[in-house]
C-alpha cells in the first residue's frame, strides 16, 4: 500500500526544513528580546542560539555529511563549513542565522515550487469525481475509473466534461480556454468533438465516449505533470557543475581573507555570504514555471530536458501528413468541361456528396460552404456496384466516381477528362456526360510557409526538410508550398531512423511528427515533438505533445525555452555575482558574519522573484505570422 504523499521522505523533509526554519527564526527573535529588551547576560541570551545549533544544526550537518560521503561535493558544504567555523569562534549568532538561512532556503524553495506549479495542481483539483451516464433508460452517476468508451454521458449546464468525446445531442458552448489558453467559448452541436476539462455552458449536452478518463486529454496532463515534477533536468546538473566549481572558489577567497588579515571572523564573514543558495534555488524554480505555462498553452513537457536543447538545435525535420498539412484532404482544383461552370458542378456535387460518408464528401461540401454555395436537395441516393455515387440532383442525373470507372463507361464527353495529376481525384457526370474533374491534396497549414520561413532568422535553424512516408510527388507538391528544398519520400520508419541518426551526429535536431510511424525517428531526435493527438505511441516517444494541430504552438514553446533559460541563467548566475561582490565586502572587513547572512538572504529573495517570471506569459510568446 502506498504511503501518502505527506509521508514521502521528500515531503518530510521539507516540513523538517520549515519546522527548522521557524524555530531559528524564533530563536533568533528571542535572543534579541533577551540581550537587547531585558539585557540578560551572555549565559542566558545563548541559549535559543545554542538550541537552534544543536537541533536544528546538526541535523543539517549529518545531511551534508552524508552527500560528502557520496562524492557530492556541492555549495551546501559552504554552509556547513560556515555552520563549523562560527561555533568555533563563538559566533553563535552567525550560526544560528546560516542553519535559518539553509533550511529557509529549502523551505523558501518548496514553497517557490509549489507556487511556480499552482496552475498544474489547479487542474487536477477541477476534475470531476463523478460522471452522469446513461444506461437503459436510467441515469446513473458513475466514478470515471468506470467510463468505457462508448458510453452515453450527459453533462451537465456549468460542469466540467469529465472524458473527450462527440456531442450527440444539445447546442451549446464550452470554455475550453482553461486548457488551450485561447479566450473563446467554443460552439458545440451534434457531431462536435469535445475534451475533458472543459466547462459546459448553459446548456446539457449528451456525449458519447472516445476515450476513457484515464486516456483522456486531461488525464494525461496530469500524469505529464507528475513525470516532469520527478525528472531532474539538464540545467539542474549544469548547476551542480557551477556550484562544483563556486565552492573551491568560495573557500579559497575566504582562507585568503582570514591568512591575509589573520582574522579567522573574516574567513567566516565570507563563507557566510558565499552559500549560493540562487544557484540551488533559481534553476529548478523557473523550469517548474516554464512546464506550468506551457500546460497552460496547451504544450504538454514530458522531458524538461527539452526546455533548455531545444534552443540548441539548428536542423528541423518535419513529417508531412498531419504536421505541415492538416492531415485531411481538400479540393484544391476544380477542372470543368466546356459549357459547365464551377458554380453549377460544386453545388450538385455538394447536394449528393451531403449523403456520403466517404473521405472526400467532406472536402466537396467545406469547398461549397466556403465559396458560398447552397446544396440542392438530392434523391433516389445510391451506390450501385461498379458506378460509385449515384443520384437525382435538382433535376439532374448525377454520378460522382472514380477516373478509371467512367472511362470504362465510355461516356460522351470523356475525351475532356485532363490528364492524370497527383494527389487524389474524382470525376463527375451530370445526365450521362463528363461534367468535371475534382482533385484533392492533404493542404498545408496555412501558417506552414511562415512557420519554416522565420525559423532561420528567429530560430536559428539552418537545415529544415521533410521526412515522409507518403509518395514523392506529394512531398515535393507541399515542399514546394511551404518553402522546402530537402526532402526524403517514401520512407519507412526504419529509414527515418536512419536518416534522423546521421543528421544528429551532425548538429542537433527537431523531429516534429505525429503518426506511429515517426516514434522511431522521434525518439533518435535531440527533440522529438509530437503534434495533435492522433497517437498515443508518438506521444510517448516525444519530449513536447502539442495538444493542438497547430505550429503556432510550437513557435511558442521555443519561445518559452528560450526565456526559461535566461531567466534561470539570469537568475543563478546573477544572484553568484552579487555573492562575489559580498565575499569581497567580508575580505576586506566590511561586513561581518551577521551582516553578511542578512545580504545573502536578501539576494535569495531576489533571485527567486527573478526565476518566478517564468511561470507568467511574456508580452509575445510567438513571432511569425501564423495567417
């Protein structure tokens, strides 16, 4: 049975930190009535400082301790060096200020953690316990461990949707902002997807279940959330590193000090204000914030690794379906025979196309819609063998079919047909002659081109291309649509691979893909990006799941990336400075061991209100015009 969080050795040790914390805070608080308020002698007034060092410095030096037995050799030794020296030379204030200071520091950094991730523990507070499920007639309210997909649930006016699925009855509108960071209530009727987490408006809805809770888009958010929290990320170790070589520094400048003046209190004047608690503190805290806000825009960190390589790739490799194109097919040209127009063919096509669940129907009618076009009522509806899509369209005798089956028709007015082009196609015949041919293209996005075109000048990026299984003339068709010259079609997950693996031994790479098919590939990448949510098996292989189809979102996260790192560098690096510029002050016997624990807290603050801006949206988050 698993013990709770509250009694987890990480979660004991940071309520030991805080109760170690207060304590000395108290003692110090206490000394200062005694010696100050009611002018006690030293015998007395030593007490609550001398407390404060056994109870709660000796815990701390048995920590350090240990981590010295394991080889880590880290900026927390400098506090217990200090913590040794100031007991030594009977500088028990000191002392006790540096144990305040140390488990202060973990305290303060539990705290900045918690407040940093606030938005991701919001989520999981907002789940529902309960959904409404109907079965048989009856209304029944079940836990979400019991929705199968398939289940009809109804949801409720202002609750939150407990599973991802389609609307099968009601009108109404969702706010779906809480998880996409777009401020807009969403339009939802029959046929429309909806995701869990979003809150329902005034309106009931009826569902039916695509996934289950635990599969779910606000399922796995959460369970993103907790793998990311867990992981130690690549900037932590680099400041381990910097603190590896802060402390020989620290302790050099601080024997310098005391050999130089042959003051011991100036060696422990400098050990003071040298413990580089924001290089401890600063990093973690503006990663966890970086995570929150890209969960908030719909970018889901499963690797906070990521976060800080991403600004080091200079290739981008892009699948093709689905991550430049939307991934379905529209009709991209519309060829008539002589005396028909385009009105006339788009407008009997879309009234019996409105009746087939075929791929293509859906293209035919978006293409009518957008130019304006109403459907005519169709009848007698049907789909003979070998004849394709038959029927009677405001008068009109009208079939819709493949190429190959109206040629073996021998219809008048074939010989019109044009000749065989890529992508797909079908023809059309309106009272037994050729009418039309339509074709169809997986489109690109359409912020693709701007997207690839400003990765260079903004990003860096010196090598973008396409890795594709799909055929080479529809690769080459949409690279020559959004702007790219290097290309590979026809590749299977294998030789994506093995074409990925060469390009990062090059430099470092971005594999952005969302089939099964790019898991491989994605994986072998310094940075797998997985886009939409077409595939359970890609979003386990990548580093970043963009929850929604868009490259806008992944413009976003480098940006994202990229202020995370200066502001943790910012951070660290800047909170060290000040602590260098201190340990001159003490050298030199401008500032004492007290004053000089005070100056270090005081840059602790700052530095971690610095790593906190992480966790808030900058003014613009994206620099390509996504139109």
């Amino acid at each position: 049975m698993p013990h709770p969080s509250w009694l987890s050795p990480a979660a004991l040790w940071q309520r030991k930190s805080t109760v170690i914390a207060a304590f000395s805070l108290a003692a110090v608080l206490v000394y200062l009535v005694l010696r100050f308020g009611l002018r006690r002698p030293a015998a007395i007034y030593d007490l609550p400082l001398l407390a404060t060092l056994l109870l709660g410095g000796l815990p701390m030096l048995y920590e350090l301790l240990c981590k010295l037995l394991k080889g880590e050799f880290n900026s927390d030794l400098l506090g217990g060096i200090s913590m040794i020296t100031s007991v030594i030379l009977g500088e028990y204030l000191a002392g006790s200020i540096i144990v305040l200071m140390l488990a202060g520091g973990e305290a303060l950094e539990s705290y900045a953690l918690r407040s940093a991730s606030s938005v991701l523990a919001a989520l999981a507070k907002r789940m529902p316990s309960l959904a409404h499920r109907k079965q048989a007639g009856e209304m029944l309210d079940v836990a979400l461990a019991d929705i199968a997909v398939g289940d009809t649930l109804v949801v409720y006016p202002h609750e939150i949707c407990p599973a991802d699925g389609v609307v099968l009855a009601g009108h109404g509108v969702m706010d779906e902002s809480y998880l996409t960071g777009e401020p807009f209530q969403i339009t939802k009727t029959s046929g429309s997807s909806v995701i869990s987490g979003a809150v329902n408006g005034e309106s009931a809805l009826t569902i039916r279940t695509t996934r289950r809770a635990a599969d779910s888009r606000y399922a796995k958010i959460m369970e993103v959330m907790r793998e990311s929290e867990s992981k130690r990320p690549q900037l932590q170790r680099l400041g381990d590193r910097l603190g590896a070589i802060y402390t020989p520094v620290a302790l050099g400048v601080a024997l310098l000090a005391w050999a130089v003046s042959g003051e011991a209190v100036r060696f422990l004047a400098v050990l003071v204000i040298a413990t580089p608690c924001p290089l401890l503190l600063a990093i973690p805290i503006a990663i966890i914030g970086s995570i929150s806000l890209c969960a908030r825009r719909a970018i889901i960190v499963k690797s906070p690794v990521v976060l800080e390589q991403i600004a080091e790739c200079r290739t981008a490799i892009f699948d093709k379906t689905g991550t430049l194109t939307y991934g379905e097919p529209k009709l991209t040209e519309l060829i008539t025979a002589t005396g028909v127009t385009r009105t006339e063919v788009l407008a009997l096509a879309a009234g019996l196309e409105r009746y087939s669940k075929h791929p293509l129907a859906r293209a035919v009618l978006a293409a009518a819609q957008e130019s304006g076009i109403a459907f005519p009522e169709a009848a007698q509806v049907g789909e003979p063998p070998g004849q394709g899509l038959v029927g009677t369209v405001a008068g009109h005798a009208l079939q819709i079919t493949s190429r190959a089956k109206l040629l073996a028709q021998r219809i008048p007015g074939i010989k019109q047909l044009p000749p065989l082009a890529g992508g797909l196609e079908c023809v059309v015949a309106v009272d037994g002659r050729f009418a039309a041919s339509l074709r169809f293209r997986d489109a690109p996005r359409a912020e693709s081109k701007s997207f690839v075109k400003h990765l260079g000048p903004k990003h860096q990026f010196g090598h973008v291309m396409i890795v594709s299984g799909d055929r080479e003339s529809e690769v080459h068709y949409l690279a020559e649509q959004v702007g790219i010259t290097e290309i590979y079609a026809e590749k299977s997950p294998e030789e994506k691979l093995a074409i990925v693996r060469a390009e990062t031994v090059k430099a470092k790479t971005l594999y952005v893909g969302d089939g099964i098919n790019d898991a491989p590939a994605m994986m072998a990448a310094t940075v797998g990006m997985a886009i939409g949510q077409n595939s359970d098996v890609t979003a386990e292989a990548a580093g970043v799941v963009i929850m929604d189809n868009s490259l806008e979102k992944v413009d976003e996260f480098m940006h994202i990336s990229r202020r995370m790192r200066t502001i943790a560098l910012q951070s660290a690096v800047g909170g060290m400075v000040l602590s260098v510029l201190g340990m001159l002050f003490a050298a030199t016997g401008h500032l004492d061991p007290v004053s000089g624990a005070i100056a270090q807290e005081i840059i602790d603050v700052l530095a971690v209100l610095n790593a906190l801006r992480a966790a808030f949206p900058p003014k613009v988050i994206h620099d390509f015009d996504g139109a």
